[in-house]
C-alpha cells in the first residue's frame, strides 16, 4: 500500500497516512535501515501491513 508520512519518530518509526485513510505506525525496513534511506515528513512511501495487526507495518520504498 502507498501512504505519506504524517509524523517522523523516534527510532525510525512514522506514521503514516495511507491512500485509503487509516493511520498506521509503520518501521523503516532493514534495508532502508541498512543503507540509511532517510524519510521526512511529507514522503510518499511504500509500505507493507502485517497480516497480524493491520495498524502496524514497515516502509520498504520511498518514492522519488
């Protein structure tokens, strides 16, 4: 699913507001961890839900 960042926190976390309208906390996955990908306030991200707790998931694209 696609979103933007509302909120940058702590620990790279954000939240995130999808296209769909919910608000979502969502990590940096590990590769944007590893190569430091920064992700500011108003990006338009990539982000994959867990299919356990749809509240929560992890960035793993931000688009150009």
């Amino acid at each position: 699913m696609e979103g933007v960042v509302q909120e940058v926190l702590p620990d790279r976390n954000y939240r995130i507001l999808l296209e769909n309208g919910h608000t979502i906390l969502a990590y940096a996955a590990g590769k944007m961890s590893k190569f430091k990908i920064r992700v500011l306030e108003g990006d338009r991200v990539t982000v994959v839900l867990s299919p356990y707790d749809l509240t929560r998931g992890r960035v793993v694209y931000r688009h150009k």
